[in-house]
C-alpha cells in the first residue's frame, strides 16, 4: 500500500482516452439505442413543433376567428391596452386547445414511452393548465405593450419593443422562483446532513448564501436528475432537484453544485437577458418588415386591416414561430457557451471529476451521448455527455497530483444508464470519501 502510494505520488500518469471510455461504455446497448432515440426524434420534434405552431396561426386566421376575437375585444372596451389584453384570452386558450394533441403527443405520450414521465395523465393536464393560465397573463401584457408601442411609433416600434420586452423577461425572471415555480413544485431548504454542510461549504467559499440553496420535488413529474439557478437581482438562488440528491453519490451531487455555482457566481442570467436582447431587436427588426408585407398580400383575407390592427397577433406569432426555429442553433450556441464556462467552473470548484462524470452520465439518459461535431452545434443546448466526460478525465489527468490517492486511478463508474437502480436512501448521506475534506 506504501509503495503503491509513493510510486503514484511520484509518477502520476493517467490516460484520459481509457478513463473517458470507461464512463462512455457504461451507457451501451439497448440503453444508449433508447437515448439516442429519445433526442434524435428531438430535432424533427423542433420542426413539427414550429409547423404546428404557424398551422394553429393559420387556422386562426383564414377562417376569421383572430378578426372575431379584435371585434369582440373592441365591443368590450374603448381602452386600447384593455383590448390587446382582452385578445390574449381567446388567442392563447383556443391557440391551446388547436395545438393539444400536438402538445399530450410532444409533451405527454412520448415522454412515457421513453420511460421520463413519472405523472398520470390528469395530474400532467392539471399542471398544463397552471402554465396556461401564467402563459395567458404573460401574453396579455406582452401583446397589450408592444400593440401600444407600434401605435406610438409605427417606423421605430421593432426597437422599443426590443427594449420592452426585455424588461418584461427580466421581470419574469425575477419574480420567477418565487410566484411562479412554486405553482408546480414545492422548494424547501436542504434537509441537514454532511451532504448539506458540504454543499453550503462550497457556496460559501463563492460567496453565494446559505439560504440561495433549495431542493425541490422534481420526482413528482419525472426521473430526471437536473438542477437550475433562477431568479434575479435579490431572488437568484440555486435549485437541486431531488432526483438529483436520490440517484447521484455525494461527489456526483457536489460535482452539478459546483456547475451551477458557475452559472451563478458568473452572471450567467444577466448575460443570458443582454444576449437575447441582441437577439431580440434581429427578430422585432423581422417582424417590422416582413408582417406588414404579408398583411398587404394576404390581409383583406384575413379580415386584417394592418401591422396595428390586433387581428394581426397570429401573423406576428405566425413570423416568430419561423424565426425562432432558424435561429435555433444560434440560441443553443449561446446556452452551449455558458454550460461549457459552468462546467469548467464546477470542475476547479468541486474537484470531483469523477462525479462531474457520473453526473454526465445520468445527463444522457435524455441526451445523446456521442454526437458529431456539426450535430452537436446545432441542435445541443448542453454539451454531450462525451464531451463533458472527456473535459472531466481532462481536468483530473491536469490535476491528478493534488487529488487524494485513491482517486488517481481510472475509476469504474456506477452504471447509471436508464432504468439504474435508485440509489438507497441510506446511501445518500454517506460520509464523504477523503477527497471531500481537502479544501
Ligand atoms: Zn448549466
């Protein structure tokens, strides 16, 4: 044991390439055919999904109801602002009932026959109709603002409305942890434990509060091992989910907390809201130009009278459906930039490449884990369970003299591919291995 020490004290060498497989193979066979799957059908699932958005839009429109519901709106209130929200009710709920069974297929039906949905089918609508009912708020508002703005400036509109709307998101963003979230789940404090002193150890040396820290009962809606930071300003905090906490070691729980302090302690939200600013301005540039020319083809059909005319919100949301989908990749780019900085982050932060690993493992039970270069910048948002693997094995060969020496060696991962057993509840707290305490 003594010699074994000194020899890897003296000569630490370690292969990234064998230690990197070792985690890749551990997902194989019939498990890694599923989660290919499951995320290949993904990229087509973008494009039907923004087909059936622009066909809900066109539905509305050829047969005159996005007409009735202006008409209907005006005969309420003279109010300008009071009409746009009045819109938004029938526009967003009858736009729904168009799309569900688009919706229960995309976000029901095939999440089961992939294993990732824990919910009934009542307890899934019931929850649906909670992100309606915000949904129709937010829309209402945001047609209500953005109506007002192209009266008020119809040469200008598409940059004030960039403006605006940013505003908006950050309000939404802010307020989000707090009156939002907890409409579907329940956020609690770490129960205590060494897990806990650990994790609130880590947040502490960034800085970050104590009390930021929640759990919430993600295991409710699905298998998933996830964990977020949300929130703005006075509400940003960071959010383990508990299947995270059920199925993951504690270096593999400590390993996504450091992740997400780098979201955190970077800005990563504020820097998220100034880039889709940019993006914004591109899009209501677009709008700007391209809706009142198809107003001008297909206008009097519609019962559309022009770009201030309310009946023209499905010809807007009808534009914006096509953008966004072209624009896909560069949203995923920029998301895929951020990840990639909070994984760096979460490695020099945890020290713990092996859970970093295990962690990307159980990522790709939803995630392919072997795309190619061009498949991975297109239609990622998060890098590849391959490429987070090989960063962490990257990391360690890096830092292999500062880790404990038991950890040094090419470990053998836990299994952790679909349908891995769930870690028992006594497991969860287990006492850290030696490599916790070095900081
Ligand atoms: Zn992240």
């Amino acid at each position: 044991m003594i010699i074994l020490t000194t020899l890897a004290a003296i000569a630490p060498t370690f292969d990234v390439e064998a230690a990197s497989r070792a985690y890749l193979d551990t997902l194989s066979g019939a498990a890694r055919a599923k989660s290919d799957a499951y995320f290949e059908g993904g990229y087509w699932m973008l494009l039907w999904s923004a087909l059936v958005g622009v066909l809900s839009y066109l539905v509305m429109l050829r047969l005159g109801w996005s007409a009735k519901w202006r008409d209907l709106a005006e005969r309420i209130t003279r109010r300008r602002f009071l009409q746009a929200m009045l819109f938004a009710v029938p526009f967003v709920f009858i736009g729904a009932l168009l799309t569900a069974p688009w919706e229960i297929y995309a976000g029901f039906v095939r999440e089961k026959h992939y294993g990732l949905m824990n919910q009934s089918f009542g307890g899934w609508l019931g929850e649906q109709a909670i992100v309606l009912a915000v949904n129709a708020l937010i829309m209402a508002v945001l047609i209500g603002i953005v109506f007002a703005l192209i009266r008020w400036s119809p040469r200008r509109w598409w940059l004030w409305s960039a403006g605006a709307v940013t505003l908006l998101l950050a309000f939404i963003v802010m307020i989000q942890p707090v009156y939002i979230s907890p409409l579907l789940n329940k956020y609690t404090p770490m129960a205590a434990g060494p897990l806990r002193d650990q994790i609130l150890g880590m947040a502490h040396a960034n800085h970050i509060p104590a009390d930021n820290v929640y759990v919430f009962d993600a295991s409710k809606q699905s298998k998933r091992v996830s964990a977020n930071v949300s929130g703005l300003g006075p509400t940003i905090r960071i959010s383990l989910n508990d299947n995270l906490l059920n199925r993951s070691t504690p270096a593999g729980v400590k390993a996504v907390m450091g992740h997400e302090m780098g979201h955190y302690v970077l800005d990563h939200i504020q820097w998220m809201i100034a880039q889709f600013a940019l993006l914004l301005v591109g899009v209501m540039f677009a709008l700007w130009w391209s809706v009142p020319r198809l107003i001008a083809r297909h206008g009097a059909r519609w019962g559309v009278s022009g770009p201030a005319d309310l009946a023209a919100v499905p010809v807007y949301f009808l534009m914006v459906s096509l953008i966004m989908l072209v624009a896909t990749p560069i949203t995923n780019t920029l998301i895929r930039r951020h990840e990639i900085q909070a994984d760096n982050f979460g490695l020099d932060a945890a020290r713990e490449p092996d859970g970093f690993a295990q962690s990307a493992m159980q990522l790709s039970e939803y995630r392919k884990i072997e795309p190619g270069r061009v498949e991975e910048a297109l239609f990622f948002d998060h890098p590849s369970g391959s490429n987070r693997v090989h960063r962490a094995m990257a990391w360690k060969a890096a830092h292999l003299t500062d880790l404990p020496v038991d950890q040094r060696g090419v470990v053998r991962p836990l299994p952790p591919p679909l349908n891995a057993s769930i870690i028992p509840p006594s497991a969860r707290a287990a006492p850290a291995p030696a490599s916790n305490v070095q900081r």
